[in-house]
C-alpha cells in the first residue's frame, strides 16, 4: 500500500496507507502531491479519530480509492529520533517524564468515513474525510448476561472477544463478584460502547490505542489514581518511560505556545482574587495573590465564630461583631477564623480544566499525567488542590507548516465527573 503523506523541514510527518492503491499509480501519485493537513485525537473512553484533507481532482473524485470504508494505515511523529530533547531541566522537574531512545513515531489503523468535497475562494476543490480508528469485532452487537464471574472477568472476557491481547486491566472493584442479582446485561450496544459504560460506573478510565511495535490494540482499563498500570499503557503505546509530560509557558520547558483555563464545576462563588469552595464538607477559600500568583487554600472554622459570638454577650456587641466581621477590608483582620491548609485535602482536584496549543510530541497521549511548570500560576503546580491533572485529549496536527497539538488536561474531579478520586 502506497502511502498519502507529509514531510517537513522539522523531520515531522505522517503517512497514511490505503489499502487497494498500487505504488507507482497515478493515485498513488495524487495522493503523495495533493496531501494538505493531518489531524489525530486520541481521547478517553472514545475511539481515535482524526481527518485528511488534500487538493482534489476529477479523476480522484469519480475513483474509489478513498471510498467509505477504506482500510488505511496511519504514522504520524518525527523522523529524526533527536527532534525532541528531555534535557536536564525536565527530568529534575518532572522524573516521569516520557521518554523514548528510538523513534518517535506512532500507530494506528481505521477506515475511512464520511468523505466530502467543497471548493475553496480559489475555485480549487478540497477532497476532506474523517476516519475512524478500529477493527470491526469492536462493533459486535448482541445481548448477553455476564454472571458467576468478577466484574475484572468481565472486562478481560470482552476485550478477547473484540480480538484486544494486550491490555493493562486492573481497578478497585475487579474482584467483585457478578453473579444472581449483580449480574451484568449487556443489550443492543458494541462491545467498545458497552466497556465505555462499565467504565463509568465503576469510575474507572478506559482507553484502546494501538501498540507502536507490534501494531495490535491495547487497551487501558484501571481507578483514576494508578499511576503504574497508566504508565504501563502509555510505555506500550508509544514504546517509551515514564508517565507523563510537563508543560511550561514562557519559562523552562516552553513547550506550550498558548493556553486557557477554566473551572467547569463545583459549589461555592468567588470574590476578588479568592474562590470558595465546599470540599469534604468544609467551606475552603482558595485566594490567589495577583503579582505572584501564589495559591493559598484555607478551611473556614464556623466553631471558632460561634464561641466569640456566644461570649460577646449581650445582642448589641454580638451585632458589633458581626459588623467588624462583615466590614472587614483584609483578610488578615479575620485570618484567625481561618485554619490554613497544609495537606493535600482534595488532592483530586476542584473541577479545573485547561486546554493548551503546544508543539508536537507523538508521545503525547491520553491518559498520559500532566505537570505544570514555572510558567503556569500555582494552581496548577498540584501545592494543595489541584494535583493531579490528566491529559483527557489530544490531537495531533500536522501540515506544511510543521506539527502540532491541542491537549485538554482535566484535573480528576472533572475526570471523574465530579467524584472525589485522589
């Protein structure tokens, strides 16, 4: 099979092989010449996707070689192995970061959907198609009843059944026991969609990528919080150490050329300069200092209040006292209702998410572990809450102008849907 693809001045690039075209075809020559941009995501719980897009022709447009359905192939990474370089800096910051001494490059096979035309302002048609990322076992619909096994049983059987043989399967409720009334039906949905769902409600992440030597699925199916058989999954994947990448922003690693953040849930308000939040049923004030960003977190102490107000007396000095507390301009006139927190009470976070524009690294994936560096505020430094962050989705982007990514990192409230996992 010949392959669609890119090289650039940077060593990236990605091929796609379609099966059907002969080498030294005229297709196979379209394809090479006409080839405009390339984009992959990789997500969790979804199956990758991506879409090609290439300048069109009339012969290409009436053949089938790039008809619905159509197997392909896909690489996508540098050719030159020393690209990118985990220098000193990194690995004193981030020991786990991901690393390979070979090639960076990665796997992947679907078939092609939903291909499409348009013109373009120059009178140029454009051909475009997405593609999805599978083998067709994974789509086998069917009932059936899941029982005198464990939930770990359950997942294993059904990974073997979509043909998957290398898989990192291991969460909290594994050995519970599926049988009588805790028996599992599984109706009308695909094997794939079925595993997604299981995943939700034992909170646990669920991922099938394709190993990058073998060239087979695998799949990732453990808590939240197991770091080992996440590393185990990315090291397979992408042929490589560690278990996550850190992302800096103007300082350090400067890998990140954009970024915004956002908080997507949780119960409290916000003030100037400081959020509050109730975590673990303690009413926690999170205040950001402006000019430096540092993040302090400290638990509000109700008792404390309620002693002074008690011994105040009389109703009119309990009613000064409510009024110094509610006119108070600093916060170090009522620091001493304040506990600071020293430990790590949420350490699954507050809901924070961040969507990052960043260079390319074929390494990169989901539910790889991100780290913050300098360049980020505290908040993401993982001092307090906020500490772990996962990368939930990535998409690689090539064209002529070289590789990069969109990565969304989300701390594991919002992984977990709002459940405290850490």
């Amino acid at each position: 099979m010949p392959s669609i693809s890119i090289n650039n001045f940077d060593s990236s690039f990605f091929s796609v092989k379609v099966e059907g075209i002969l080498n030294g075809s005229p297709a196979a020559k379209f394809l090479t010449d006409k080839v405009i941009n390339f984009e992959i995501t990789e997500e969790m719980g979804k199956m990758m996707h991506g879409t090609l897009q290439m300048e069109e022709n009339l012969f290409f447009m009436t053949s089938n070689s790039m008809a619905r359905f159509t197997p392909i192939e896909i690489q996508w990474g540098y050719k030159n192995k020393n690209q990118i370089q985990k220098d000193a800096y990194v690995k004193s910051v981030n020991p786990k970061e991901l690393f390979t001494s070979g090639q960076l490059i990665r796997f992947a096979k679907g078939v092609i959907q939903n291909p499409s035309w348009n013109f373009g302002s120059d009178g140029k048609m454009i051909y475009n198609c997405s593609f999805i990322c599978f083998d067709n076992s994974w789509l086998n619909v069917g009932n059936n009843i899941y029982e005198n096994d464990t939930k770990m049983g359950v997942v294993v059987k059904t990974l073997q059944e979509m043909g998957v043989k290398i898989f990192n399967v291991k969460f909290s409720m594994g050995d519970d026991i599926v049988t009588g009334d805790t028996s599992i039906r599984r109706d009308s949905c695909s094997l794939f969609n079925f595993l997604h769902k299981m995943a939700m409600e034992w909170q646990c992440l669920f991922r099938i990528a394709y190993d990058n030597k073998l060239k087979q699925p695998v799949a990732l199916f453990c808590n939240y919080n197991d770091e080992k058989t996440i590393e185990e999954f990315v090291k397979t994947v992408g042929s490589c150490t560690g278990s996550s990448i850190l992302w800096d922003y103007k300082d350090g690693k400067r890998n990140v050329m954009s970024y915004t953040a956002q908080y997507n849930s949780a119960e409290g308000g916000t003030g100037d300069s400081v959020r509050v939040m109730l975590i673990n049923g303690q009413m926690t004030f999170q205040r950001t200092n402006a000019k430096t960003q540092a993040v302090t977190y400290h638990v509000l102490l109700p008792g404390k209040m309620r002693d002074e107000m008690q011994s105040a007396g009389n109703v009119a000095a309990q009613t000064q006292l409510l009024e110094k507390w509610m006119g108070a301009k600093k916060f170090e006139d009522i620091a001493k209702y304040f506990s600071d927190v020293t430990s790590k009470t949420a350490p699954q976070g507050i809901g924070l998410t961040v969507n990052i524009e960043a260079i390319g690294d074929p390494l990169c994936t989901a539910p790889a572990r991100a780290k913050f560096g300098k360049g980020f505020p505290a908040i993401f430094s993982g001092i307090g809450i906020g500490t772990t962050f996962y990368q939930t989705s990535v998409t690689h982007k090539i064209d002529k102008s070289g590789y990069k990514m969109s990565v969304m990192c989300a701390d594991a409230f919002s992984v977990s849907g709002g459940v405290g996992v850490g």
